[in-house]
C-alpha cells in the first residue's frame, strides 16, 4: 500500500510539472498572462506542499505554520489567476489580502496548540476557493464551454476534498494533534487532487489553444488600423442573408483621400481613417454592423431601419466628421466623404446585390459634387428627392 509521504511526494510532481508546463505554454503566448498567474500560484502551492512533507516527518509548530502560509499563498493566487482570466485584469493585491486573512486566522492557532483547529481552519478557507475559483471558471463559460465547465467540475471536486479532511477533524473533535492529521480523508484528498491536477493542465492546454486560434481567426476577421470588421467578415456574415425592407445599407468613401494622403501624409491619413471609423461605431444601435471594405470605404449595415433612418444617420455622421479638425505639422485640414444608401426588398434581396446598389448610390454623390448622402434611384421618391442630397 502506498504510504502518506509518498502520495505527498506524488502530489507535489504532479504541481512540478503542471508548472513547467503552464510556463511553457505562457512563455509562447504571453498574451495569456493569468497563465504567468497560475504558474506562481503552483510555485507557491509546491513549497506548501514540500513544507508539509517535512512537518509530516518532524511535527512542530513552526513548520505547520510555514506549511500553512505557503499553501494558503498558492490557493489564493489560483483563485486571483481564476479572477484574471475572466476579467482580464491583475489581481496581485486579492491574492496578498486573502493570504494575509487566511494567515491571521489560522497561524496564531498552529503556533498556539491549537494545530488541528488550524487545520479545519485551513481545509474550510481552502475549499471556499477552489470552490470560489470554480464559480469564476463556470462564469466564463461560453468563451470554451467543454474546457471551462471541464475545470470548474475538478476544483469543485477538489474543493469538496479538503471539506471532507476538515468535517472529520471536526467531527472527531480533534482541536490538538502534535502531527499531521492522519485519516482516510487526508488520502482522499491527496488522490483527487493529483487526478485534478492532471486534468486541469489538460484542459488549460486545451483552453490555451483554443485562445490562440481564437485570437488568429480575430485579427483575420478585423481591420488592423481601425479595429472594425474588415471586407471578409463582413461578407461571412451577410453573404447569404437576403436583405428584407427593414434593413439599410450605407457605403461611405471618403472624398479626395489621396490627396490628404499626398499632401499631409499617411499618418494624417490614417488619423482621418481612424477618426472615422470611431464616427461611424457611435451611431451602431442593437444588431447594426459597421465594417472597412478597403481603402477609404466603409460599410454599415442598419437593422430595423428604413431609407429615411439610414439617410439621416448618415448626414448626422457627415456633420460631425465635417467639423473636425486634422492636423499634419502646421498644417490643419478637415475631411468629406460621400455615401449612398440602399435597403433590401419586401420579398428579400441578396445581401450583394444590395451593397452594389449602395455603391452605385454613393458613386452617384461623387459624381454630383462629393461631400452629399445620395439614395438608391428606385427609393428617391421615399425620402423626398434630390433636393435633400447634399451633407
């Protein structure tokens, strides 16, 4: 039969190499830096455990109380990695308070006498965060479903372990041992957290890689320069919807935007194009849907609209954009662009068919001056005609 010492021994491996592990995974994409958090938290978890080992063999109050520290370090800077991947911000300070109320209830009963109080102490805090850590993990859920609800499970399971090993110290009212608590509560608890420990580096591998192929279908879904959806998204969204009469379609181009970019440069060009694009995004309501088609082309798709909204939408953004100021150097400048609008039809109409005929519309405003929203010819008569074209 396996003894104590070795299951600890087991144990403590097991962290070993989820740690390297974990730090390898974190080192390839740093992005991920609840992972760093993780790493620590094991760091920490394994000087607990080898404090542990030696306070099994050479029983004292100091070494329960270092033991104790360390390990109450590791589970509270698990359940801050926990708080850190669903928020996406550092919890450094979570982590040291919670280490700082955990220690201040439990050491002064290890130094005291009072160890195996210390113990129920230490069992209860500690399932409470890995409980508490596998809330955090179920709350993110729909980022990876299978991974998430897959870690969540094993440290509630983990959690109701170290319940178990303070229910029977309670119950057998073992409030002073002078060793290390020995009963069949303490084995459990030592194989289910090896079990859980494998599987959870499992999973977080898992959930690592599929961050990453998240994050690479993102940028290639997305404007690099002003984070909009790009050409590509934008069609692998609509291409296949048929457009009914409550939907609209606005494509803008900015007026003369070679120009800008000769005469000021690129920079002050890609200023113009960023600025645009935060325009154009504080008018999306619900459903709406803003992409970059290319260049200095934009696209956005109106929900629940209809040829007046979309149209003064457009000159509501026109307006704005028009009154802003750029600067290159000493020199100031503003910008223009031209739109046109389209809608879908009663019986619906193909998403592209659509989106040519917005095109068509805002050639038609380029061709009439620029700096003008023009409509679809078959809508003109809905919204009042060509005296209400220009911007």
């Amino acid at each position: 039969m396996v003894d104590y010492q070795s299951l600890l021994l087991a144990l403590g491996v097991s962290a070993a190499c989820l740690m390297v592990t974990l730090f390898g995974t974190w080192f390839s994409r740093r992005s991920d830096s609840f992972l760093l958090t993780l790493v620590i938290a094991l760091f920490l978890t394994i000087g607990g455990i080898v404090a542990y080992s030696f306070y099994t063999l050479k029983a004292g109050p100091l070494g329960a109380s270092v033991a104790y520290t360390l390990l109450m370090a590791g589970f509270s800077t698990i359940y801050s990695a926990a708080l850190q991947f669903r928020t996406g911000t550092r919890r450094w300070r979570t982590a040291g308070l919670l280490t700082l109320l955990c220690a201040a209830l439990g050491v002064p009963l290890m130094l005291g006498g009072l160890d195996g109080v210390g113990f129920i102490v230490m069992n209860t805090a500690t399932a409470l965060l890995l409980v508490e850590t596998a809330r955090q993990y179920w709350l993110a859920r729909r980022e990876a479903p299978g991974a998430l609800i897959g870690m969540a499970v094993l440290y509630v399971a983990s959690g109701v372990s170290f319940l178990l090993c303070a229910a029977v110290l309670l119950a057998g009212r073992q409030w002073s041992l002078g060793h290390a608590p020995q009963n069949w509560a303490e084995n459990l608890n030592i194989g289910v957290c090896i079990a859980s420990m494998t599987g959870i580096g499992a999973l977080s591998l898992a959930l690592h890689q599929w961050r990453m192929a998240a994050h690479h279908k993102r940028e290639s879904m997305t404007d690099s320069l002003t984070g909009l959806l790009n050409r590509r998204a934008l069609f692998d969204q609509y291409q296949n919807r048929r457009l009914h009469s409550s939907t609209a379609v606005v494509v803008f181009d900015i007026d003369r935007f070679k120009s800008i970019n000769d005469q000021y440069g690129h920079a002050a060009g890609d200023d113009v194009l960023r600025t645009f694009a935060t325009e154009l995004v504080r008018e999306l309501d619900g459903q709406d849907t803003v992409a970059r088609l290319g260049g200095e082309e934009f696209a956005m798709i109106l929900e629940n609209s209809h040829p007046g909204r979309a149209e003064a939408i457009a000159r509501s953004i026109a307006t704005r954009f028009s009154a802003r100021d750029f600067g290159a150097g000493s020199n100031v400048f503003r910008s223009t662009f031209s739109a046109g609008v389209a809608v879908g039809t009663e019986e619906g109409k193909a998403f592209e068919a659509v989106l040519g005929s917005a095109d068509d519309a805002m050639f038609a405003a380029k061709r009439a001056g620029r700096n003008r929203v023009e409509i679809a010819r078959h809508l003109r008569q809905v919204t009042g005609g060509e005296d209400r074209n220009r911007a």
